[in-house]
C-alpha cells in the first residue's frame, strides 16, 4: 500500500511533466500549445494524438482514448494503478512509503527485489557468455545462427548461454556479491546433499519476463550432451516467489503492446515459435511453455484483447490431446479460432519459409473458427461410426456449453446442427443439462467453501457494482461538469451584503454549480457525475487549489479519466461556443455562460422527473389502483411549480 500523500505528489508531478511520460513511448511534436503524434493504441498514418501540457492530459481524436500521465501509462504498460504509481516514482525519483509495512511485509518485499536482482543479473550473466565467451560462440551463438535467428531477435528477447562448467554462475555471483541463497530461490543453482551446482548447464537461456519486463525465470534448451546421461531437451526454472507458471506466458511483455493494437493474440508453444513470428513482423504472439493452457494464462490474455488464435502444427494427434485446453478460453469469453500448419510443419519451420506478407495472408486465409473446426475434425473421424458420432456430439455439446455469451452460444448450435445433421432442439436440451449439472456443482462448491471461510472475509464481497444505466442527461452534464472541472475555483459573482456594514461573499462557479444543483434534489443517473460533486463538495480548497489538478489528479482512477475524458474534449467546447454566438473568451463569459447551462439542466431534469411520474400515473390508472393517483398528481403538481420556476429563471425562454 502506497500511502495516500505520495500518490498525490507522483500524480501531480507527472500529469505537470506529461509530455516528457508519454515521450518515452511516443514521439512528440510542438504544435502551438500543445504536442502531436501518432497514437500508440491504434494504427495511424496522420497524427491525431494530442498532449496538452497545461493541462496534463492527452487525447487521441482517432480512437477516443484520453486521460491524464497515469491513465497513460496504465493503457499503454497495461499496468494496474499502484503499478503505474511506482513506475511513475521511479521515474521522477519521489521515494515511495509504503503504508502500514509490518517488518515480516517488508522482508518479503526485500526477498523478492533480491530475487530479481539475482535473475537480472544471471540473465546478463548468460548474455555475456553468449557473445563474448569462445564457448558461447561455438555451441550457443552458432546454434542460433543456423536456426537463422537474428541479432536483433536474439537482443529483444535477451537471450543468453550458460556455459557447461558446474559452478560457473556461482563463482561468478560470488565475485559479483550476490547472496548464494538467493541463487538457490531463484532456482538457479541446485543444492542437494552432495551436490551444489549451476542448474543451467551447456544450455541456450531464453529468460521469461514479467508483465513489466522483469526477469523472474529461464527457459533453457540443452546444446551439449553427455552420452552417459539423458538430459531433457528443455528445463525451466521451478515455481517460486517470483515466478509461477500457471500465471505467466512467454513473451507477453514484447507482445501485450501489439496484442492491444492489433486486438489479437496468436497463441504458439515453444520459445522459438514465439522469436520466429517475431522475426517475421508478427508480434502479437505468446506461448505458454512448458505447461497446459490454464485459467490464469487465459485471464492475462484477455486483459489485452478478447481474440485469440491457437496455432497447430499439422499432427492431429497432437491437436486432439490440447482441444479440452481451449475450453477455457472459450470458458473465459474469448473467441477463439484455430489455424492448422501444413502436415510436418510447426510456427518456426514454416514462418521461415514465408515470406512476411505470405506468412500473414496465410494466417488470413486459414485461421477457423474453433467450434467448427473442432466439429469437422471429429466429424471426420467418427465417419460412419454411430457411436462414435453420439460422443463426439456430447463432446461438441460440452464446448459449446462453457460459452459466457448467450447469443455467440445459439450461432454455434445453429452451425452445429447444420455439421453434424441433427436438430437443434436436442443440442439445446443437451446444453441445459451440462449447464443444470455445472450449476449443482458450482452451487456445492460454494456452500462448502461459505462454511469454510471465516467470518471477516465474507464483508469484502459486498463491494458496489457500477450502474450501468443509460443517462438520458449524460451530455448536458458532461457540459454542466466541464465547466466545474476547468474553472470551479474561479469567483463567478460577488454576493451583495446583508448589512450595510457587511462583506461582498464571493460565490466561485464550483459552489454555484453545487447549490444549484441541489436545490430540486435530484441527482444523476451516473454515479461518477454524482462522484464528482460530492467529492468536489468535500475537498479542502486551500490555497493553490485548483478545481483542473483535483480532478485530474485525483486518486481515484474513474474520476481522474472521466475528467480527462470531459475536459479534454475541446469540440464540446466549440459546439457551446456555437450555441451562445462563438466567442473565444471563456472565462470572461461565465458569468453569462454558467448559470445558462446549470439552470437549462435543471430544468431538463425537472421535465425529464414529470415524464416519468406521467407514466407512472398512467399505470396505476390502467391498473386500477386508485388509491395511489393523488399522491402521484401532487407530486406531479409540484413538479409543473419548480419547472415555471426555473423556466423564469431562464428569462421566461422556453427550451425543448
Ligand atoms: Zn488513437
């Protein structure tokens, strides 16, 4: 936990410096007040992507995207809040306290950071002897030039040697002054009764990066063999503090950027399969080595897009035995589709013998749907084999039934009925059953896990979900909401006094907005708009508040985007200046400006409140519950006062 003082500093400091956090990703270009590229999220041959320093946010008019430094780097890192806050730190050196660190906490923070230290440090152990060593040249840099792969792969993934000495990483660490223990954590070496020594040995290293491009394990493939022994081909680090395979896929640090961009992720299994895409400009591309797809594996996906592609190679044998694997990503809501390389070919073979282009039209031409091609290569199959058939219907049938979505479900058994020449009406009841009998056995699950867990846990499940209505009001609050953003500290008016003695009280555009808006008690159908006034209400506004800082830098992500969101969309702006006869300055006119737009929502509002309570009256009367049509007219009759109320204030103009 970051405590709450520091996030606002980071905050402050990097929305004040934005140019300079998203000139690290993006190339920037003045352009009067603000600064131009070419947006990093989607694909673009003119800049439309702005960065506004004075304000410090930015805004792509191409893909809509926008907020403020963090929002930036959390889209385009696809780092979590606090992980953006300490890449953020550590960028502008602002020391982070952590909050309420107990000693145990914070040794365990200090065992992982050593941790990553040791595997850095091995990966640049193994990078060395790969390049510079007599024996890392001839086994491993020679091997790796015959399966043609190329400097600048062999750079971006970070790939080294380890050499055949037994303790050739030990040594070397020692004089280094790294801790042996952390070695042995990290699984670098191993320690057994008699033996201690480099677990890596004559291997080819192919280090696997975190999400944020730490190293926290290896992958070796064995280039010198002993005859005497039988070595397996690959050997990878063993699960610890910092590396757990189920959760992690290689190569997903090079490729999460272009998995977003390109709203698409090729799913491969080996280490080289995932270089060799590289290589041919395809680098959207993961593998989950060495262990069967898993749940958490998928969910690390789907954080950057919602498609995936699995890629075969030509053997079905093979293909049969990882067919239950893509139930999860279907499970998971995922659409996945299938692509088949040639018979006796795999992604590194064949992407060697395309060219780019061709590799990519391949791709195009061939990827499948995953539930027709699961129904076609069983259907072959079961050729003319009843009972072959029924099982290859339940076995299609379990797929379809872990689908999430329930219109994505009836195309596939549409699609199916039509393969597999049965009707649909049975696929669905055999649907319903799988789904009754997944239910019965989620619901037992969970009654065995409520009497397991303990009392305190069960309060964290209460948390809010957010509404997801339709707000009719939506822009007319946006409007309203804009002008609380970027000027609610400036004195719209001075309030005469009550005494001839007295003081002028001055009313600034925010406590205006607020009041006003209270005072038919209505609130909005958006809970981030209500979010806003109430926390606006709430903020201490001491001296160098400004209404544009406390939103756009506020800690909570939601209101720091929509902020951005509203502010940064400067074509709301011209359409208002439009509308009260274009004039340039703003802030000179929000005196006229603002208590237009707030009073023009009341009164929307108002309308909008006696709609509904028409309606309603008009159901009761259908229903003949007579006893409630007075209130509701009442209701309404009050409703009618405040609506020629507000409309006088808006000097008796009548707005549709
Ligand atoms: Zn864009």
């Amino acid at each position: 936990m970051i405590d709450h003082n520091t996030v606002e500093r980071i905050m402050e400091l990097a929305n004040g410096q934005i140019v300079d956090v998203v000139s690290d990703f993006v190339e920037l270009r003045r352009r009067g007040v603000n600064y131009l590229g070419r947006c990093p999220f989607h694909d673009e041959k003119t800049p439309s992507f702005t960065v506004s320093p004075s304000k410090g946010i930015f805004k792509c008019f191409g893909c809509g995207k926008g907020g403020n430094a963090v929002n930036f780097v959390m889209e385009h890192e696809q780092f979590t809040f606090v992980e953006a806050i300490k890449y953020l730190g550590e960028k502008f050196h602002i020391h982070i306290e952590e909050e309420e660190e107990t000693p145990e906490m914070r040794e365990k923070k200090n065992e992982r950071e050593s941790m990553l230290l040791v595997t850095q440090f091995a990966a640049n152990f193994f990078i060395d002897n790969l390049l510079n060593t007599d024996e890392g040249k001839s086994v491993g840099l020679s091997y790796l030039r015959q399966r043609q792969i190329r400097d600048d792969m062999i750079a971006r993934f970070q790939l080294g040697y380890s050499p055949q000495k037994k303790d050739a990483l030990i040594q070397e660490a020692k004089k280094k002054g790294y801790k042996e223990t952390f070695l042995e954590k990290t699984g670098l070496i191993t320690v057994k009764e008699n033996f201690k020594g480099d677990r890596f040995r004559g291997r080819i290293m192919f280090p696997i990066h975190s999400l944020a491009g730490k190293v926290i394990g290896f992958g070796g493939r064995i280039m010198v063999t002993d005859p005497e022994k039988k070595y397996a081909k690959y050997q990878n680090s063993p699960e610890s503090e910092i590396y757990h395979k189920s959760k992690v896929l290689y190569g997903i640090f090079q490729a999460k950027q272009e998995i977003s961009k390109q709203d698409k992720c090729f799913l491969v299994e080996g280490y080289t399969d995932v270089i060799s895409f590289h290589q041919s400009g395809i680098s959207n591309v993961v593998a989950s080595s060495g262990t069967a797809l898993t749940v958490d594996q998928v969910k690390l996906i789907s954080r950057f897009t919602k498609n995936v592609t699995v890629i075969y190679d030509g053997d079905p044998a093979g293909i049969k035995a990882s067919l239950r694997g893509i139930d999860i990503i279907l499970a998971e809501g995922l659409n996945v589709k299938v692509l088949l390389l040639p018979e006796g070919e795999d992604p590194d073979s064949y992407s060697k013998k395309l060219s780019s282009e061709d590799l990519k039209k391949y791709i195009l031409d061939n990827e499948t749907d995953f539930i027709k091609f699961k129904t076609k290569l069983l259907l072959d199959d079961a050729q003319g084999d009843p009972v072959k058939k029924a099982t290859l219907i339940q076995d299609i049938v379990r797929s379809i039934a872990v689908i999430p979505e329930p219109i994505t479900q009836s195309v596939y058994v549409k699609e199916c009925s039509r393969m597999m020449d049965i009707s649909e009406q049975i696929l669905l009841k055999e649907i319903n059953n799988i789904k009754n009998k997944r239910l019965h056995d989620a619901e037992q699950k969970a009654r065995r896990e409520r009497m397991l867990r303990s009392k305190d846990s069960a309060t964290q499940q209460n948390i809010p979900q957010q509404k997801n209505t339709k707000n009719p009001l939506n822009y007319d609050e946006r409007v309203v909401l804009r002008y609380l953003m970027l000027y609610g500290e400036i004195v719209l008016y001075k309030e005469e006094p009550e005494d001839e003695d007295g003081e002028e009280t001055p009313v600034t555009v925010g406590e205006y907005i607020i009041s006003e808006l209270k005072k038919d008690n209505i609130t909005s159908d958006n809970h981030l708009h209500n979010l806003v006034l109430e926390l606006y209400e709430k903020a201490e506004k001491g001296e160098g508040f400004t209404a544009l800082k406390f939103f756009v830098n506020n800690s909570n992500v939601e209101i720091s985007e929509l902020a951005s969101d509203i502010i940064g969309k400067e074509y709301e702006l011209s359409k208002i200046h439009a509308r009260f006869g274009g004039v340039p300055q703003e802030i000179e006119l929000l005196i006229e400006h603002v208590p237009k737009v707030v009073t023009e929502l009341r009164l929307k509002k108002t309308k909008l409140t006696i709609q509904e309570l028409r309606l309603k009256l008009k159901k009761v009367q259908e229903e003949g519950r007579h006893e409630e049509l007075v209130p509701i007219m009442e209701e309404i009759r009050k409703w009618d006062r405040i609506k020629s109320h507000i409309s006088k204030e808006l000097g008796g103009r009548t707005i549709v």
